[in-house]
C-alpha cells in the first residue's frame, strides 16, 4: 500500500510557535517532489491529536518549510471498535495497520494465539517507532489527526483473563470465526469489541475462552478471506451497524 | 497479500478421467513443502468453475501427485456486483484482484480515468494469463471455482457512452465519491454496478458521465481511503445491505 498525504500532519517538534511550524524529512520531501508546492499554496494540515485546518506554505527549500498554520476543525468521528488481532505476519502487520487506522479503529490489541509463530514477536517492526510510522501514514491517508493505540499482549492466556473483559466493557463482543454456525447479523451496534484470528482460525480452546467472556462466534460466510482482507471487511461490516444505530438514536 | 491454498482447485488439464487427477508445478509444491500431504490424505477440492468437494492423494512424489476426486457440492454464492474500477497502479492491482475475487465479485471492469496514469496499461499485469492468476489465487483463498471476468476498458467515454448502460442493467447505481453530499445509505440491493475511482477520484466531467446514466454519486464520509482499502471496505459494506434484501425476500 502507498498511501497519500492527504494531511500534512504536524508534530509537536513541529511547532515554532501556535501559528508557525518548520517541516523537515519525508513530509518536506514529499511537499517538494509530490506536490510541488510553491510558497503562497495552501495545504490540509492537522496536529497530532488536535484540529484540523490549513496551512499556508511561506518558504520551502531543501532543507526546510516554513507554513503558517489555522486550525479550526475536530478530525473525523473515531469509529467505537476495539480491533483484537492475533498478531499476523510482519510485512502484513504495517498494512493492516494503516488499514485500521484510515477506517477510524482507535485501539488495537495484537494477541498471542496458537496459530500466531513465536518468530513473530521478535520482528522489527514491532518496535514502538515502526507501528508509530505505521499509524502516522494512515491518519495522513485519511485526514485524521487522533493517533491510535497499539497494545502488545505477547501471551494469550494472561491477555484474556487478566484483561480483555476490562478492554470489552460496555461494547458488544464478537469473535470472527469461519467455523462458527451463526452469521454476522445486522443489528445496530454502539459500540464493538471484535477479535480477529490468524490465518487458520483460532484453535477451539481460544474460541472457547472468548466464549467465557461473552464474545459470540460469528462466521463471515463460507469464504475464507485473508486476514488483511478480513480486517477491513469486517471493519467496514460493522461500521454500518454502528452508523445505523447512531442514526436511530437521533432520530 | 499472501494467500492461502484453501482449495485445491483443478483445471480442464489435470484431469485424466472424471475422478482422477494428475497435479504438477506450483499446486503440487504447495502440497509437498506447505501441506506436506501424504498418500491417503484428503483435501478440500473443487473443479474451475464447477463442484466442491474432496480430493484423495493417491500418490506424490516431487514432479506430480496423482489424486481421486469426488466433487458433490455447488460452490459459495456469487456476490451480485459489479466493480468498475478506475485502473490502480499495477503492483496494487495484484492484490486488488485477489481481494476482489475472494470476497465473491464475479464481474470486474477496469477502466480509463483522467488520474489513471497511462502507462499503467503497458504493464506486464495487464497481460491475461498474469490477470487469471491473481484470480485463481482469489479463488483458492476463498474456497469458490467460479472463476470471475475482467474486462479491460483503456478508453473512458466509449466505455461509458456504449457499454457501461448493458453492463448496469437492472442494478442499483452507485459511484463512489469522496466529494459527494449523499452519504451511503444502507436500503437492501438486489444489485449493485459499484464505480470506484483513482486514487484521488474521478473528475468533475467523469461523475457527470456516470450521472448521465443514473449513477448516484455517494461518499463514505471524511475519510479518504486507498484505493485497496476502499474496495474491500466498499464491497463488504454493500454485501451486508445484498444479504438484507435477501433476507427480506426470503421471510
């Protein structure tokens, strides 16, 4: 995936003052050899988990840009899903990353599971300045400036009992499961803790242990989909739910 | 995305009579290096474009596998969409396809925008046995046989004036727009002919074609997704509102 930036997102390093900032690295290379912007252009711009607005382009070479800022709208509604993803293969992870992030996911849990290998957890691009990258590319795909949540959670049985019935609360809770008998219906929803197993399924001990906590397996249908796929067809699923129920209740 | 081999999926080739056959290259390394099948074991298989059922290994060694085959069931139900899709750059088009095609899609027109780059035609993924591989790819993911069309339409408004009111007959019209004012709504589709742009939309005079033929332009909100992410998002979105109205029919 390459994704577009469609949002200068500002850091807070950024900041010279609350109206000026200087930008250097990728997003200077990409204002010089993407858009080819020029000073007086203007340009969609947002700080790291604050508004939105524009910023106009005062100087640019090289080295540096010089942008005046205005920033006067919130981001995009967050979309009320918790993601629980058995942690998939590396170079998948940074996708289904920036995927979850530019469809509004703001928490992420990646789980252990039987099927997840060990080798996994040892990769780089676990590392908390890799998945950081990672999210910054999807807000910037999708004009928003809330940075999500990623949670590590290397051992499953500590991770279901200990803590997952505290990460659900209050949020309908749904296991995707290609064996489960039951369809994903289309109830409207407020809000929605969905796990998501690896390539394989989870092992039926797994299934059983959501089970415990209340989470119904639901099948997608007799299509097995890949987890990347999966994701953001699922996502995507039940964001209509959620939309649905946010339109019945202010109706 | 790397996909799974959910389904061993046979060719007019592989077979030496009705319930046998002989498998070479990239399916039999596959069932010696991943599945590491021995004689006797079954396999989940199903036949281009015909049955599902299961497959006995009768013998493997490295250059073929010899199989028995008994092939009962008919394959998952095709989603009733139509994808017009604005030709995505080639690398993304690959994966793309396979999305596509496991999620169900039976009919596929790539075609001409003003964003698409020119080139993108020239690829080397364009030519048609690299197009059915990424579709046989889909399919054995998804465990179907019926393999989808892709049409190739490098000329915008002779597509759009002379065959694209055929293509859509008697389905709902949609293009998908981030600038529109509609939101997408979630009224049960018999069937949808769904357009969706390059990466930075369609232009003006574009979604004014599709307008002339009835196409409604609709937006999915504030975010802007890849063009990879709004496919699946965009896909799964509409085949909950095709499951609704065949709920509605069937009660």
């Amino acid at each position: 995936m390459r994704n577009s930036m469609n949002l200068l997102l500002l850091h807070p390093d950024d900041f010279i003052s609350d109206k000026h900032v200087q930008i250097r690295g990728r997003r200077l290379l990409h204002l010089n050899k993407v858009i080819k912007a020029k000073p007086g252009d203007y340009l969609k711009a947002g700080r790291l988990n604050g508004k939105i607005g524009r910023a106009q382009l005062l100087s640019i070479d090289s080295d540096i840009a010089e942008l005046s800022i205005e920033l006067t709208d919130t981001p995009p509604p967050a979309l009320p899903i918790n993601l629980i993803l058995a942690l998939p293969r590396p170079k998948v992870l940074r996708r289904i990353l920036q995927a979850a992030t530019s469809l509004g996911i703001k928490h992420i849990h990646l789980i252990a599971s039987w099927r997840v290998e060990k080798s996994y957890w040892q990769s780089p691009f676990l590392e908390a300045d890799k998945i950081h990258e990672q999210l910054i590319l999807g807000l910037e795909q999708s004009i928003d400036t809330q940075l999500p949540e990623v949670h590590l959670h290397p051992l499953f049985k500590p991770f279901v009992e200990d803590e997952l019935d505290t990460i659900a609360a209050n949020s309908t809770r749904l296991v995707a499961h290609p064996q489960a008998t039951e369809a994903i219906g289309s109830t409207p929803l407020n809000a929605l803790t969905l796990a998501i197993g690896p390539e394989g399924g989870f092992i039926p001990y797994e299934i059983e242990k959501f089970a415990e906590l209340g989470f119904a397996a639901a099948s997608l249908g007799p299509r097995i989909l890949t987890v990347e796929v999966a994701v953001s067809s699922l996502i995507s699923r039940f964001a209509v739910n959620l939309e649905n129920e946010g339109r019945s209740r202010h109706n």
